[in-house]
C-alpha cells in the first residue's frame, strides 16, 4: 500500500538537501529565494558544505535526510541539485523513521535512485520533479504544477511541446525517471514493476549509442512488455541527428521497435532536464492521452493526503 505524504499548505516549510553533489552557494540562495517567492518557508540542511564533489560526506548526505524527515518543524523536502553520488546514501538512511514521518520528497536526474529506494522500502510516494536548479529562473511552468500537486490538486497537464508518436489513451499506475538510473536499478532491492504501468523516462548528455543500449537493456529485462503506456521526456544532448550518430536513426524510431503496437507513446514531454518540469509522483493513478492535435496527463487521485 501507497504511503501519501501530507499535501503542502500555504506558507509550508520546505527543506533542502543535496544528496549527491554540492551547490555552489550562489545558486542555493538564488533557489531558496524562488521557493520563498514561490510562498514557501524554507530550512537549508546545515551539511550542505563541500567535501571534493559532494554535498558532504556520504554519512553527512544522509544524516541531513534522515535529519528533515524527523524535524517536525519541516513539512516537505527538496533536493538542492542531481549530479551523481544518491546510491551512497542507501546504507545510511533510517526506513523506519521515514516511514514513520511520511513527507513530500522532491527530485529528479540522479535523484531517480533515491526516489525508488523510498517508494520501494517504505511505500512513501515520491515525486519526480524540480529541484532549487530548477528555479534559478523565473519557471512559472514548474512552479505551477509543483504546487499544485503538492497542494493536493489533481490537475489536467498539457505536455506541451511533446510529440504524439502513437496515438491512444490509457490509465494506470505512474513510475519512471531518469534512463540510466532506472537501468542502475534492475537487479537491486529496488528494481521497479512496469506491468500495467505508465512508464516514463529521461536522460542527458549520452550518446545515441547509449541510449540505443539501455532502452533494449529496459526491453530484454521485460520492462517494455507489459506497459499501459510510455511518457519519453526532453532527451537533452543526445545528438540523435548526429551525422556521426552510427545508428543513423531517430529515437522514435527505436522505440518503434521496442514498445508493443498500441501502446501509447508521447515523446519531448516535459519531464526531464529541459526548461519545463512537470511534478510526476511515483505511484500514481493518471490517465495518458496522446494525440496529434495535443497530449495531456490528468492525475486521477490526490497524489498528498
């Protein structure tokens, strides 16, 4: 069973964390400010100092978690940045205590591991969406549609600039995130099911060899098979048009080959590293409708309680 966090209220406090790489201090304070713009408190993790490439020691990464899902003063946490670094945290994290304070937890890119670790060992919803990089800039799209479905609100999402790749409509269960964090997964504790599901996915900067191979890595370890639908986000630095792309073909293209006729699939959504973040919470129920004329995806149930 589905743990829903509480919704965030007007004027809610929100914590920040990094648990992968650290931000510089620059652009955390450019991000608190957008939250607080945004109506929201804000309580930055005191562990948020540079050790080599991270935010911290992997103990200290953790602890500044486990510290804001106890505080009773913080009503939702926020990642400050992706980059890499989450899984180290995995052996430091207190499940029983999270469990126990349910609270929205928010991320996306290499956050993907942290947000399946929680939804798969605690049950806790969590939620692919922006972080503080997110709202260097005046984002009114993420901003939007973070507050509305951590509001509790069960909005109707164009997924604008998206491309219809084949037509068609479908609910279910929503999961996904970033590519080759997803394939990170398979064979762990933490592995996702896919049957029946929505699926959607993500990546940056690899090459369309890469790509190529981990979509038929999703594919051999049945993970495409049994799919309700599948959502592709902004696939930003791949240079699928390459001239020196050996495949010397479009992703749309191998996804063809890989997703079962019928299936829904809507590609350049918003949900990835692009300019537009949709807020996407892991595990659930949303209706997928892919069309020429306009795609969309409607929550059918509060994501909060």
């Amino acid at each position: 069973m589905h743990i829903k966090p509480k919704a965030l209220k007007p004027s809610a406090t929100l914590g920040v964390v990094s648990p992968g790489e650290w931000l510089d201090d620059e652009r955390l304070q450019k991000g608190i400010e957008s939250l607080k713009a945004m109506g929201f408190k804000v309580k930055a993790s005191p562990e948020l100092m540079k050790h080599h490439r991270f935010a911290g020691t992997d103990k200290d990464r953790a602890d500044a978690l486990n510290k804001m899902f106890a505080d009773p003063t913080v009503d939702g946490i926020i990642c400050a940045r992706g980059g890499t670094g989450s899984v180290r945290l995995l052996p430091y994290l207190d499940l029983e205590l999270i469990r126990h304070n349910p609270k929205v937890f928010c991320g996306y890119s290499d956050v993907t591991m942290l947000l399946h670790h929680l939804y798969k060992q605690t049950g806790l919803m969590t939620f692919h969406g922006p972080m503080l990089t997110t709202f260097q800039d005046n984002n009114i799209f993420s901003a939007s549609h973070f507050k509305a479905v951590l509001a509790g609100d069960t909005p109707h999402l164009a997924l604008e600039d998206s491309e219809a790749h084949t037509e068609g409509t479908a609910e279910g269960e929503l999961i996904g995130g970033n590519l080759s964090l997803l394939i990170s997964l398979l064979g762990t504790e933490d592995e996702f099911e896919t049957d029946g599901k929505i699926l959607f996915i993500e990546e940056i900067d690899e090459p369309p060899y890469a790509v190529d191979r981990m979509l038929w890595h999703l594919k051999r370890a049945g993970k495409l098979d049994g799919i309700k639908g599948l959502i592709v986000g902004e696939m930003l630095d791949i240079q699928e048009n390459h001239p020196d792309n050996p495949y010397g073909h479009p992703l749309t293209e191998v996804l063809a080959e890989l997703v079962a006729t019928g299936v829904p699939v809507v590609t350049n959504a918003p949900c990835g590293h692009g300019a537009k973040l949709a807020t996407f919470p892991l595990g659930a129920d949303v209706r997928l409708e892919v069309a020429r004329g306009g795609s969309s995806l409607t929550l059918l149930s509060p994501s909060v309680s």
